[in-house]
C-alpha cells in the first residue's frame, strides 16, 4: 500500500504537472526544440554582434601612400603607440580612422616620419673615421642629391623627383676644367603638369645650388620621358619662352577683337583667329659715315705746323784783283744806320747763290658719323586676322537671322583694324566675313529622377541597412526564438523537492489511477517522453524495492 502522505501529494492541485526532482526546464525539453532554442539564442547574438561591429566601425581614410617597407614599419609601430588601429593596401598604402588622420600625420611628423627613401645631408652625420677623399666627395653628391629631391618634392605637381649630378674632378688646368651638369627625374601626379615658370624655377634651383652650374647644363625630364627643359632649348628653334610670346600676342589680339565686336553683335556672334609673325633675332648693327668739309670759313682746324729753313750757297773770289787783295782786311766800325757795310763788293754777289726753304701744313677736322643699332627680340613682323560674324538675330529668336549688310561689315572692319593695331606698311592682313552660324542641337537634360538623387541614395542606403538588421532580428525572434520558447511555455512545469523533505519524496504510483485523466497522460507523454520515461523508471525501481 502506499501511503497516504503520497496520495495527497498525488491529489493536490500541482496533479496538473508531474513534479520531479533535480530536473530542469530545459532538461525536459525535446532536442529538437532545445537544437532550435540553441541555434536561435547563437543567430541572435550573432546579428546583434554585427549590428554593433557595423555601428562601431569607422570610416577609413588615407595616411600615406607609395611608403616604403622601411618607412612603413617605422609608421606602424608608432600607430601601435599612440593606439590608433590602422589597415595596409596595396601599393605601400596605410588607412587609419577619417577623423584621426590629420592628428596622426602631425604626430608623425614631430618625430620625422616618413623619412622617405631619399638620403640627404644627414648621410653626413653618419661618417666613419678612415674614409678617402673619394668617399666624402660620394657622400657629399648623394647628400647634395638628396636635398635637392626632397625640395622639389615639395612643389605640389610633383609626387616624387630624383636628381643626378655630374660634378668633374677638380683640376688646377683652366684648360682642362669641366663645368658640371645636373638632370632631373619628375614623377608627376596623375593629371597634373608643370607649366613653363614651374620648370624654369625648377631650372634655376638646382643650378644656384651647385657652385659653378649654368641654367643651360640642367636637363628636366616626367615619367613619360618627355623633355620639359634642356640647354638645346635656345638651339634649336623658338624656346618655350618665345612660344608663350607668340601665343600671347595671338590671344591677347583676339580678345580685344571679340571685346570691340561683342557689345554690337552679342556675345557669341563672333569668331576671329589671329596668327603673329614675330621676328626674335637679334642684330647689332655699326655705320661709319665720312662727309667732305664744307669750305674752309666752316671747317674746324685740328693741327697747323710751318718749317722754314736756308741754306748759303758757296762763297766765290772776292775782292779786286791786284794788291788791294792781297792786304789785311781795315778795321770793323760799327755803321751809322744800323746795317754793316758789305766786307767787300763781291759778297752780295755771294749772297745771291744761297737756297732758303718754307713749309706749313694745316690738318682739319673730319666730319664723322658713327651709328650703332641693336634691335630689340620679339618685334612683329606681320599680323593676319580673320573675322567671322553671325547674322543679326531674327525676331523672337527664330530663324537665321538678318545679314548685315555691306556698309555694316566695313565699319565692323574699321573698329577690327583699330582693335587690332593694323599697319599696312608691314604687310598686315584682315579679313572680316559675315555668314549665319550653325546652332548645335542642344540635348535636352532630363530631371534625375527622385531615387536616383545622391541625397536620396544615401538616405536609402543607411535606411536598407536598417531595415536589413530590423528583418534578421525578426526572423530568429519569431522563427527561431519564439517557437522555442512557446514549447517551454506548453512542457510540465517541474517541480524540485524541497531540501527540507522526508528522504522518500520520490513519486509513488497512484493508488488510484483515475485520478490522472487518461488525455492529460497523452499529452505529457507528447510532449516530453523522455520525462515519462524517467518517471516510469523510478516507479518501476521503487516497485522492485
């Protein structure tokens, strides 16, 4: 018999649902329900754990690109320091956080990175005791080298430069002196150029760096291989100097046709072309010219000299023959009238036979003309326009239009010509023509519709993900989760008996089999047989006991 403690357990109001001991809830589930409770909690955690990661994640942005392997490491480690998380991509591409970009690239740069593969002056720093003479000349050209990059690195065209030069031994020989040369290696960024100034300065850095370097001894070459500047640019032909003159003169010509002609036609009713013949060369020229003085009352007497000179002739016999010759000569008085008596009557007779000779030369200035000409470069030799017109326009807009007519176009050529700056005697040329245009077929732009608008895109984007986190939680809540826990709700409920009850507190079988309906058994019985069976085996057990 069993006992009538047991019966009344068996007959309180908790007969609805068996009561066993030590058995969870989740013990007497089907392992189906508990493999779909499992597999739905494992679904939500995981949607959860990416919503958070999606949410969290930020925007990646560029930090430096085209690093290389030695800078790269450097860079990394002192993202690793200063906990900034960071991604690698192709091409030596470091990615950190948007909004910590500009902070690490000023951290960075306050400790010198990326230094870059480019050595400067610090390989200097850095000498070993022992080198030749050789060595420190390498190093100081590398070092040299190096400075000059990374200056013109800095312009912003340029993403990278290399420069080599070829500096000669130094030699105690003028005749055997060399000058230096350099080249430059540009690497330009994708859709930039360099115009002519930008070379020029170019040019001119690297020459005023290096001692004894002409502007014409410096090459300039892109990554394409095009030449941007060489000393064979003032050889051969017009430099790039010469083709901004010219084109300049062209441009500037047709704006101020178009400016004069626009006011009275409209604004793109004129098309005009101008082509400059320029005349670059320089001549020095010198003329000498000689003219005959102009009489004497007006020539200019530079020098005048005058000699004379006399010369006695022989003396001959004098005196009377007989013996008044061949007496001494009478005492000398000095005369009354101031001139000596003649010695005897023969000297002027003697006299007669001297020679006297005079000569005066007299040197005039010669009037001289010297005229020296130097024309200036870049003087314009020729300039030929053509003009073309539209019609005027037709009323309402519509149509050709009217022509102008002939004395309309010879003013318009007028105001060309003054516009212009014509000259016929250099052999100018204007042609001024009026004819109807043709108007290009204007496509007609469509409105973009609404969901193709970018603001729209965005707005539907961040609404899809959303709504895509919104649908995968509904499917493990109400697929997965709620069938799950709609079978905890409808199982048994299970009771644990209490620490404080009589050691025999197992179920004894009913003293009265109808107490328990026979539907409800089946139910229990459905919906957790493995329950049932524990329940039958403890009382088959307290049976055999």
């Amino acid at each position: 018999m069993i006992p009538d403690d047991k019966t009344k357990q068996m007959d309180t109001p908790t007969t609805a649902a068996l009561s066993f001991p030590n058995v969870g809830v989740f013990s007497r589930l089907s392992p189906r329900t508990r493999a779909l409770f499992m597999l739905g909690a494992a679904a939500m955690i995981a949607v959860v754990a990416a919503a958070w990661l999606w949410s969290t994640t930020p925007n990646y942005g560029i930090l430096f690109t085209n690093v290389s392997d030695r800078d790269g490491g450097a860079i990394l480690a002192q993202l690793t320091q200063m906990n900034i998380p960071y991604k690698n991509a192709d091409g030596g591409t470091i990615l950190v956080p948007a909004e910590k970009v500009h902070e690490a690239r000023l951290k960075l740069a306050s400790q010198g990175l990326p230094k870059g593969s480019i050595v400067g002056f610090e390989i200097l720093e850095s000498q070993k005791f022992g080198l030749t003479q050789f060595q420190e000349q390498l190093n100081y050209q590398r070092g040299l080298e190096g400075e000059l990059a990374r200056s013109i690195q800095t312009l912003a065209p340029v993403a990278a430069a290399r420069v080599h030069l070829a500096l000669p031994k130094a030699s105690g020989f003028l005749r055997d002196k060399e000058p230096p040369t350099a080249s430059v290696l540009l690497q330009l960024h994708p859709g930039q150029t360099l115009d002519r100034a930008q070379v020029a300065g170019i040019v001119h850095l690297v020459a005023s760096s290096v001692p004894e370097l002409n502007v014409k001894n410096v090459s300039v070459v892109d990554q394409h291989g095009s030449l941007l500047a060489s000393q064979s640019d003032s050889v051969a032909g017009l430099n790039s100097s010469q083709l901004d003159y010219l084109s300049q003169i062209e441009s500037s010509t047709i704006k101020r046709i178009e400016d004069i002609l626009e006011p009275i036609v409209g604004r793109g009713n004129v098309r005009a072309q101008v082509t400059a013949d320029v005349d670059f060369s320089n001549i020095e020229s010198e003329d000498e010219t000689y003219k005959p003085n102009q009489g004497q009352d007006k020539a200019a007497i530079r020098s005048q000299s005058s000699t004379e000179s006399s010369q006695p002739g022989a003396a001959g016999p004098q005196g009377v023959p007989g013996a008044l010759s061949n007496q001494p000569p009478a005492p000398v008085t000095a005369p009354i009238t101031g001139q000596p008596p003649p010695l005897n009557p023969g000297a002027a007779a003697t006299a007669a036979g001297a020679n006297s000779h005079k000569e005066s030369v007299t040197n005039y200035e010669i009037d001289k003309n010297i005229k020296r000409t130097r024309t200036a470069s870049g003087q314009i030799r020729r300039l030929t326009a053509a003009v073309v017109v539209n019609n005027k326009p037709a009323e309402g807009g519509q149509g050709a239009g009217t022509p102008w007519d002939a004395k309309e176009v010879e003013n318009l050529q007028a105001l060309v010509r003054q516009a212009m700056g014509y000259n016929e005697q250099r052999g100018d040329s204007l042609n001024v023509v009026n004819a109807a245009f043709t108007q290009p077929e204007q496509a007609t732009l469509e409105p973009v519709p609404f969901m193709q608008r970018p603001e729209v895109m965005g707005m539907a984007k961040e609404g899809g993900k959303a709504v895509l986190f919104l649908l995968l939680t509904a499917i493990v809540v109400f697929g997965v989760l709620r069938p799950a826990l709609k079978s905890i709700g409808t199982a048994p409920t299970i009771l644990e008996a209490p620490a404080e009850a009589a050691p025999a507190a197992l179920p004894q079988p009913p003293a009265n089999s109808a107490q328990l309906s026979m539907e409800g058994m089946r139910q229990i019985a459905k919906s957790d047989p493995a329950a049932v069976a524990n329940v039958v085996k403890a009382w088959v057990g307290d049976a055999k006991g």
